[in-house]
C-alpha cells in the first residue's frame, strides 16, 4: 500500500514538475519516495520532456528547476488542497467525531479535536492517513524548512487534553 501510494504520489508530481518551463527554484524529492526501478522508469519518461530540468544528486534524490512563480502557486495549490481536504472532513456527517481540526502554516502540525469515545470506537480516523501523506508531500517541497515530518496531536474535545500524537512517516513504516 505504502508503496503504491509513494508511486502514484511522486508520479503525479513529478509530471506537475516537470511541465515547469524556465528555472529559477529547486526541488528536491528524496530517493526514499522510490525504488531504483521506479527511479529508471520515472527519468524515462522525462527524457521525452525537453523542458523538464531533473537531476540526480548523490544522495540519490530527484533535483528539479523550476520558475519561482510556478513553484509558490504549486506550493499554494498543496496548501488549499490540504485546507480544503480538512473542510471535507469537518463538513462530513459520517464522521461526526471530529469537532476541529488545527494546523500550522508550514501543514506539519495538527490539532484534531474529536469526541474520544465516539472516535476510538469507530473508523472516523482514516482521513488522517490523507493529510498526513498530503502533509508529507508539503513538506518534501517546501523549501524553507527541513522538516520532513508532521504531527498530529488527538485533543479530547470533553478534558482539553492531548491524549494521543501520530507522526509521519514513522506512522507509515507501522502499517
């Protein structure tokens, strides 16, 4: 799954990236987001893209140039789909347990309020597998932080208190 998701994630970024045209920001995706052959396959492809400006450091992570104004309105693009994602929840009856959900400007902290006992007996919580990889993609492509890792502090919405805190991608790795 976490595989699938790494794919499919760097895949359609990478083809956002890519369709950059002058260079001015860089963008790094680090080698930990794919295999070796997935790496061979995804630079196959840009080879076809005249325009794309990638390299491969030595660490083995992807190096993009891309036009400064297309990388802010790409990062601006993350955040309101991540603010937007977060509306969908609160919005939603199904999952009725949620009461708010907090988060910083960098999108790598979260406080989600929830009513306890209504939110650990049931599958209300998934959505938080989708901010934290969306968190997660935000934080692979801000440049103005070496954080690559967001968390969630779980608010007891009856005592005020944070109960529980998942951060990924350790999160990840415990699937």
């Amino acid at each position: 799954m976490k595989k699938i998701i790494s794919v499919l994630m760097v895949s359609s970024l990478l083809l956002l990236i890519a369709a950059c045209g002058n260079q001015t920001e860089e963008v790094v995706i680090p080698q930990t987001f794919f295999s070796e052959a997935e790496l061979e396959e995804i630079m196959a492809e840009l080879e076809v893209d005249e325009e794309a400006e990638v390299t491969i450091n030595d660490d083995g992570d992807l190096v993009y140039e891309m036009p400064k104004e297309e990388y802010d309105e790409m990062m601006a693009e993350l955040g309101e789909g991540i603010d937007e994602m977060i509306d969908d929840v609160l919005s939603d009856e199904t999952i009725s347990a949620v009461k708010s959900i907090e988060v910083n400007d960098d999108y790598d902290t979260y406080e989600v309020t929830v009513d306890r006992v209504v939110f650990e007996e049931s599958l209300q919580g998934m959505f938080i597998l989708g901010l934290g990889i969306s968190g997660l993609m935000y934080q692979t492509f801000d440049n103005t932080t070496d954080n690559q890792s967001v968390t969630f502090n779980y608010v007891d919405e009856a005592t005020g208190d944070v109960y529980d805190t998942v951060v990924y991608p350790d999160a990840l790795e415990d699937m």
